[in-house]
C-alpha cells in the first residue's frame, strides 16, 4: 500500500496496495505468457459430422480430462504487533481491502516480458487485508509458467478502501465514529456497479444517532510516485503498479500445483501527524468537511511471500 493524498476540501485517503520492501523499474503491461483458462474446446476440424449425421462417440461415457496444476496468488493478512519508529500517530484499520487488477512476475528491473499470472482488465478481484483474512486473487496453470528465477513481482492495485476510527470536528462539536473510505487508485476500474478512472473517491462518516455524512468527488490526488518501507509504486499508463521483491527460483519449469502467499502486517498501519487544534487529541484522527490531519502512510508495514 501507498499513500494517496487528496485536495483539502475531500475527506483523506492514503491507498494502494502493500508497504513491502524493494526496488523495480517499469514493466510492460503486456506479456507473451498469457493467462490460461482451463476447459476451452478443440477445434473439431473440417471433417466433422452435422449434427443430424451424428454417431455414437464411445468416449462420451468418459471423465472429462483433470484439469491442470495451477498456480495460485493468495494474499494474507495479520495484525501481528509491528515496532513503529517513525514517531507518527497511528491505528489498525478497522477493515480493510484493495482492488488487484493482476499480478506478474518479472525475472529483473530489465525484464520487458514478464509472467503474467493473472490479468482482469477492468474488473478486479478484492483482496481483504482484515486480520486472518486469505483471498484468492488468481491463478494460471503451471506449464504456462516460463521457467525463470524471479526476484520482482508487479501487482495493479484498482482501488482501495479501508474504515478507521475518527472525529469529525464542526464549531465547538466533536463527533467520534467511523470514517469508510474508497478511492479509485487505476484508471477504467469497475468498483460497487460503475466505472470509475484513478482519482475518484467515496467517502462516509457515520456515528451512533447521526445521520451519516458522504463526501464524493473525481480529484482525488493520485501520486505519480510513491515508495513505502522500501515498496514503489508508479502510475504506468493510467494504472498503480507496486513493485516488490520475490525470490522464486523456478530455473527448471514448475512441476506441480503450488499457492504464491503474499502476507502483510497491518498493525497500525494508517499513519498520520496530530495537529495541534482546539478539541484535537493526540493519537485520533481528526478532521472537518474541509481539512484533516495530515495522512502520512497507509500501508502494510511488513510482508513475506511464501510458497506452499
């Protein structure tokens, strides 16, 4: 995950996907590897009988064929306490998700022909990153996996959303509850039934007895670039793209089934500097319908990737 910043008029959201830590350069969004999707039919060829000509197939009473050993990304979530030291405020959202539009894998920062394991266009497949969650992101089978010894993956985040504690300041009234954020991060991105470009956020305060309070708009900042814990993040061609360091030595070609995990630490990962205001406290979010305190960081603060 990154941090997003928006125009002081609009509530604050810090997006993107993972704090994770490594370098990387831009890629191609294309790849000769393309995703697989089992059970497309064979071309039955010019010599193939009508319908009405049919006879009787002595494989028809047959198991369809197994389908093959895939590889899946799973993404995991842990609230595991974290030491921070950057001497800023900050909380554990109460919950948590991102958009992942795909996931490739790049051999180095030159690889113009990446894996790509997965590619959803438009559409996205929503990661949780609520503590023990573990969201299937996507797959491909392992023959169109080039063999290769990896060390980058690339992932497109679509969309972020999260919900925090905080209060919403009016006059001399303090409102504490629950601010629910979404901000698109990829331009084209399908989110709650609607087509949206990067910058577009959606955002409401509720509280116990309050009728709640939405604010929306298509300005929000997107950075060009970003880095996190040692993560980067760059708009490429209207979409966010983290990169993140992989160790995965498949020289020989992969052979079997396998789960990619990608677990990260979401302890108190919203990051942000108390302001020093009438009715402010320190270690709470506050903000007004037109400035909040300043959102630093909003990200994993830790990641492992695993095969298993």
């Amino acid at each position: 995950m990154m941090t997003a910043t928006r125009t002081p008029r609009a509530i604050p959201l810090a997006a993107a996907l993972l704090a994770l830590a490594a370098a990387c350069g831009s890629s191609e969004e294309s790849s000769t590897f393309p995703n697989v999707r089992p059970g497309a039919s064979a071309d039955a060829g010019e010599d193939a009988p009508l319908l009405h000509d049919a006879v009787p197939n002595p494989d028809a009473e047959k198991p369809d064929a197994p389908l093959p050993d895939m590889l899946t990304v799973r993404i995991r979530a842990t609230d595991a306490t974290f030491a921070h030291t950057d001497g800023l405020s900050g909380q554990t959202p109460l919950t948590a998700a991102g958009g992942i539009r795909s996931f490739s894998l790049l051999r180095n920062q030159q690889d113009t022909h990446p894996a790509v394991i997965f590619e959803y266009g438009a559409d996205v497949q929503e990661a949780s990153f609520d503590d023990g969650s573990d969201t299937f992101v996507g797959a491909i089978a392992v023959s169109e996996v080039p063999a290769g010894h990896y060390t980058i993956a690339r992932m497109v985040q679509a969309y972020s959303r999260y919900s925090i504690a905080a209060t919403l300041h009016d006059g001399s009234t303090a409102t504490p509850g629950t601010l629910d954020n979404l901000i698109v991060m990829s331009d084209g991105t399908m989110v709650d039934g609607a087509q949206h470009d990067a910058g577009y956020y959606h955002d409401v305060f509720g509280a116990p007895g309050e009728p709640p309070v939405t604010f929306e708009g298509d300005d929000a900042l997107v950075p060009v670039y970003s880095t996190t814990a040692g993560a980067v993040a760059v708009v490429e061609n209207g979409q966010w793209a983290v990169y993140f360091p992989v160790n995965l030595d498949w020289s020989t070609g992969l052979q079997s089934a396998v789960d990619l995990v990608v677990t990260v630490n979401m302890f108190e990962s919203f990051r942000w500097t108390d302001v020093a205001l009438p009715g402010y406290q320190p270690g709470v979010f506050d903000f007004t319908a037109t400035s909040y305190e300043p959102v630093v960081r909003f990200g994993g603060n830790d990641f492992t990737t695993t095969v298993e």
